[in-house]
C-alpha cells in the first residue's frame, strides 16, 4: 500500500535565486512604459500597499518567528498567471515555491513554527499533496504548526491535517464529506441545434470522445472512472488517518456522517479548537513572517555558487505553435516555445540536468510528438527528469515518457495512452442559423474532414486506419522510454486513465514524490554533489514585461476581459469543444483527457 508521506530530506540542498534577478536583467521600452503610465500609477500604488500589509522582519534577523502561509484559490502551479503585477517580487509563489520553502524553514533555525491559513484550495490533488508533504515534514521536524480556516472542504481538510493542531472559525462550516467527480455530457445539446459528432478513438478506455457522442459513460469508461475514485478516495482517507492519529476506519466514519457545525467538529475530533483569527495569534505568541517574504529573503541570502538544474514549467493543453492563454481561458503549451526552451537549457553548459514540470491533460498528438523528439535532444546532453503535477496525461504523458526518471504524486492523473479523432458536422445549426456554404472540390476525399458531412464507412475507415497508426507508434515509444515490451505497455495503455499512485505499480512512472524528489533525483544523476541552484523557465514576468513582450510578440496575447466572465457551466462546455476543436486543427489527432475532469 502506498502511503502519502513526504520524501525524506536528501543532503544535497538546493535554492532558487531572487524573483527579480532574471527580470532585471532587460531593460523596459520607453514607448511601452508611456502608453502604460496610468495603469502603472494604479498598479504600484497597489504594489506599495502590499508591500506594506506584507512587511516584516527580514529572515537574518535573529528573533525566532513563525511561517505564515497562506492558501488561495489563486495559487498558480507555473509562471504565467501573473496579470496587473508590477513587480515579480511581489507575485504570490508557486505551489512548488511553497512546498519548498515549508521544507526549508523545518530546519530553519529562524523559523520557531508553521501557520497555516487556507482561505480556499483551487488546485488538483497532486499539488495538493506537494504542499502536503512538506507541512507533515516540518511536522515531523518537531516543531508546532497550526492550520486554521473560517470553513473547511474536502481538499481544504485534507491539506490542513498535515497540521499538528487543526482550528475551525467557531461559527465556520466543515464539509468534509466524501470525494464527487460529475462528467458533463453534449449530445442532447448538439442534437438540439443539429450538430453531429463522427469521432474515432483507439483505445477501449479512451473516453474523451464520450461527451461529444453519448448521454452517459459506456461501461469501459465507468469502470476507469471508479477505478480513479477509488484510488484518490484511499489516498484521502489514510492521510486524514495519518495526519490526526486516528484508524482509517475512524475517519471514514468521520467522512460518512460528517460534522457540519463546529461544535460537532470539535466534539468528533475532526478539529483540535474553535478559534477566532486573533486567538491563533495569541497562541502562537510571536511575530510572523510571511511566505512570499520568506521566499525572497532565503533566495537571495542562500544562493552560492551551486550548479544550476533547469526547472522547465508546461503547463495547459498541448498545442502547435506558440503557447500562452487560451481564448476561452487557461494555459497552452506550445510545441515551438516549448521546444525553444529546451533548447536554451541544452545548449547551456552551466546547467547540469533539467527537471520538467508536466502539467498538462495532453492535447495536439504531432505536437506532444515534436515536444517528446526535443526531450530525446535533450536528453542526448544532460539527464532530463519529469515531475508531475495534477495532470500528465495522455498527451501529457507522450512527452515525458522517454525521460530518464518519471516522478508524480499519489494523486496525479496520468497514463491515458490512447489516441482519438474527427469532426463536427455543423451543417445543422448552419442551417437554424441561416448560414449557407457552398462547396468546390477536386479529389475523391477532399471534404474527409468537412464540417457540413459526416463520415461515410470508407471516410471512417480510412481515419481509422490513420488513429491506429499513430496509436501503434505511442504504444512502441512507450514501450521503448519505460525499457519494457509493446505487449506490456499495450496492456496498461487502451487510453485508460490512471492515479500516479496506481501507475507507479504498473511502471508507468518511477518514483512517487514532487519537485523537490525530481531536482535532487536530476542532480544525482548528473553527478552534482552539495548544493545546487534552480532556475525556472519560463521566467515570472510584471506586468510591464508582459506588455513589452505581448507587444513584440503577436501571435500570443494577453488574457481578455471575457476570459473571466460566463457562467461556468456554459464556459466549460464551449471551453472543452473549442479546446477539442483548436487540437484537432492541428493535424486530426488528438491525445488529451476529456473536457472537464475534476475530482472534488
């Protein structure tokens, strides 16, 4: 049985240089600073007050003091989320700049105990756990840490146990109740407005097409589905079992009939206190240092002339071209840009091994397979080592697979090696509309993807024969990076979907950890004793750099105004068919989870 605890603490240290020190190295476009002057009145105006709200005593200061950490729903997991920011240094971290600081200031003299505050959690299990990691081993370092919330979810819960003493608002609400994920489903929709879904995929279990052509999950689909659940609910119950020293029998009673009230919170043990905000800090009784403070200070108090390992972030769908936000909101990894980093840190000699950040559900088949030849160059110089986040899949998984170490959480979603394909026939709701279109073509198959036709059986097999094609070509590259057989690979692949937990017993991956396992495991073979210095990629840009860049950049842009706003329903459908629509434009193939998947 695999157990959710933190990796143990390896000799070799590494630390990352201050935010601002990339950054400052460009200098800023008198024209852009200009044409911006107003918003950057606004903008520092802000910046000062946070820097005011957040000031304290710097970390060489020689009073002990606690961590304060602060968990948001806006906790990004790679650069690239930074928005109306001015100055990188002020930008909240990363979840792996979190988890690393925790595990840092363990054995931080400096450091008396841990306050952890979650006003929200939106990110996915595997992040989730990262940051759970590192509280339990500044826990099990023997110091005190203190979680506290107004109200308490699932994940919120999960992450917060890891705490030596959990504190409930007295008024606040727990809902600790059990794991839900909800697949939403089109074909009723697209039947009302006379869209019509000709898809193939290879694979039995590579459901992504299911919401485009069914009302409902086929059996294949249910059984990976609960198989997934399952999984993610065991690794839920035994680290609320761990983190409060209780049976797993005990807290999946807890989570059966779960306390909703406070003072049933208190009286079944689900926490150690009711307690108002200002009674946390009486009891902790000392001063605070925040943990974006923290991280700045240690960064640039610490850094030494250590070797340096690339710390590459993908994060989003995969697609061709360049990367950067989505028109219906999040990120894309562009194979270009992409592919261009890992040639930078490639051809630079001081980087000793590179770790890449995978988080992504896939995407563009031919992109994921031009980002999984750039790894191979890569890996021809230096060793390349995967770590996982929430998603590696599908796609997300063709790129990491020839890697020389794979490394997820427990709870990353991983595996779905299968491949799928196809069309929408729009001609119904062209018609609702009044759209007419009229057609020229010369060639027997010219309208084969056509979005007025649907596949006749010659179209179909045809597109077919294609998708098993590029199916049998996955499969053997597979194969050939996990260094076992096509039968093996192909007996775990069919598109099923897997938790990281579930795919370390079935080879898929090679260890179970986060990015702080991913960077020691790449130094370690790349022969890199003491410590060593991280630098990520992307770099974290203000907004002022953005803007210069966006300006310089065309092809990419900035997030838009509507990004933000629709309802959500509505934004996650036109998001999953405009997500499935922009990939298969690529070449007609498509790697990549369904549209929206989620376990809450």
């Amino acid at each position: 049985m695999v157990e959710c605890v933190p990796p143990p603490l390896l000799e070799a240290g590494y630390v990352e240089p201050h935010k601002g020190t990339a950054v400052a190295k460009k200098r800023k476009n008198l024209i852009i600073w200009l044409i911006a002057f107003s918003i950057l009145i606004l903008v520092a105006t802000g910046a000062g007050l946070f820097m005011l709200l957040d000031g304290g005593p710097s970390i060489g200061d020689s009073k002990a003091r606690w961590l304060h950490v602060r968990i948001t729903p806006m906790i990004a997991e790679a650069p690239g989320s930074e928005g109306l920011i001015l100055d990188p240094a002020e930008m909240p971290p990363l979840t792996t700049e979190i988890s690393k600081a925790i595990t840092t200031a363990a054995t931080d003299d400096s450091i008396e105990g841990l306050l952890l505050e979650v006003e929200g959690v939106g990110m996915g299990w595997g992040q989730v756990q990262e940051i759970r990691d590192a509280i339990l081993h500044f826990r099990e370092g023997g110091k005190p840490s203190v979680a506290w919330a107004e109200q308490y979810g699932n994940k919120e819960y999960f992450l917060a146990s890891a705490a030596q003493e959990v504190h409930l608002a007295p008024e606040g609400l727990t809902l600790v109740n059990g794991l839900s994920m909800t697949s939403m489903y089109y074909a009723g929709t697209f039947e009302k407005f006379g869209v019509t879904a000709n898809f193939e995929h290879v694979g039995d279990f590579k459901s992504a097409v299911e919401p485009y052509e069914r009302r409902g999950p086929s059996p294949a689909a249910a059984e990976a589905t609960n198989a997934l659940l399952d999984s993610i609910y065991g690794q839920f119950l035994r680290g609320i079992a761990q983190g409060r020293n209780i049976e797993i029998d005990a807290a999946r009673a807890l989570v059966d009939d779960p306390p909703l009230t406070g003072a049933d919170a208190l009286e079944t043990g689900l926490v150690d206190s009711l307690s108002y905000r200002d009674e946390v800090d009486e009891l902790i009784d000392g001063d605070t240092i925040k943990i974006g403070r923290y991280i700045q200070d240690s960064g640039s108090a610490w850094l030494a002339n250590g070797k340096r390992i690339a710390v590459v972030h993908a994060e989003g769908t995969i697609v061709s071209g360049r990367g950067g936000p989505g028109l219906m909101g999040g990120q894309r990894i562009g194979s270009t840009s992409l592919n261009k980093l890992l040639k930078e840190v490639r051809e630079d000699d001081e980087i000793a091994a590179v770790v890449i950040r995978v988080n992504s559900p896939g995407g563009s088949a031919m992109a994921s397979d031009a980002i999984w030849r750039e790894v191979g160059r890569t890996q021809d110089e230096k060793p390349v080592v995967i770590s996982m986040g929430d998603l590696a899949a599908s796609g997300g998984y063709y790129m990491s697979m020839g890697a020389d170490q794979i490394i997820a959480q427990p709870g990353t979603i991983t595996g779905s090696i299968g491949v799928l394909g196809g069309k929408l026939n729009l001609s119904g709701l062209y018609a609702e509309v009044g759209l007419s279109l009229h057609h020229y073509e010369r060639g027997a198959r010219a309208d084969l993807l056509s979005s007025t036709k649907d596949f006749d059986p010659e179209d179909r097999a045809k597109f077919r024969t294609f998708l098993e094609g590029f199916y049998t070509t996955f499969v053997q590259k597979a194969a050939q990076g996990r260094g076992i057989t096509y039968e093996e690979l192909e007996a775990v692949a069919q598109g099923r979907v897997w938790t990281g937990e579930q795919a370390l017993s079935l080879g898929l991956v090679d260890q179970l950890g986060g990015l702080d396992l991913a960077v020691h495991t790449a130094a370690d073979l790349a022969g890199v004793t003491g410590p060593v210095v991280i630098e990520r990629y992307p770099e974290r840009l203000g907004f002022v750099d953005q803007l210069v860049k966006e300006m310089s950049n065309p092809e990419s842009s900035l997030p838009s105004a509507h990004q933000l706003q629709s309802a959500a329903p509505i934004q996650d459908v036109l998001q999953a068919v405009m997500v499935l629509e922009e990939v298969l434009a690529d070449d007609g193939i498509a790697a990549i989870l369904p549209g929206h998947f989620r376990i809450d």
